[in-house]
C-alpha cells in the first residue's frame, strides 16, 4: 500500500469497517518500497497498489476487494484466514 493512495485508502476503510486485523505495509514510507513493489509485481503480475492478501493468498487490487465484499465473499475469506470473528 501507500500513504497518498486513494485506492488503498477505501481498502484499509472498508477492512475496518468490517472489524477485520489487518497488516500494512506502505511501500512509500520504508527504504525498500520499490524492491518490495518489485517483488510483488513479478509474484502476483500486479505492480498497482494496493497489493491485498488474505491467509496468505493474492486477492487483487482495490476493484477485486470490493467485488468479493460485494458478492459476499469477503467475510467469509477474512473468517477463514482468522482475521475476523465468524458471526
């Protein structure tokens, strides 16, 4: 993620507003952002942020995020990757 992105700011919100725990890494605020973003382009294909996994596994970018929220699929995958309380 970065500080001045919208995108990931509307990710990080939307997990919250969800109650899920969450871990963030700002690629623009540490000395290795662009070998991290590099990393993670060439792991994923995707060189946008935000970067967004859950348990481990690539989600997509902001769109993906709130196409599963929207479809239903969020919850469920933050309860399996224990980043949620199951309701």
């Amino acid at each position: 993620m970065a500080t001045y992105c919208g995108y990931c700011k509307r990710v990080k919100q939307l997990l919250t507003q969800l109650g899920a725990t969450y871990k963030v890494i700002e690629l623009d605020e540490g000395t290795d952002g662009d070998e991290t973003q590099a990393a993670l382009a060439e792991w994923t294909g995707q060189r946008t942020v935000p970067n967004v996994f859950i348990g481990g596994k690539h989600i997509g970018g902001c769109d993906s995020v709130l196409e599963k929220h929207q479809a239903g699929h969020l919850l469920p995958l933050l309860s399996e990757a224990g980043a949620i309380a199951s309701k």
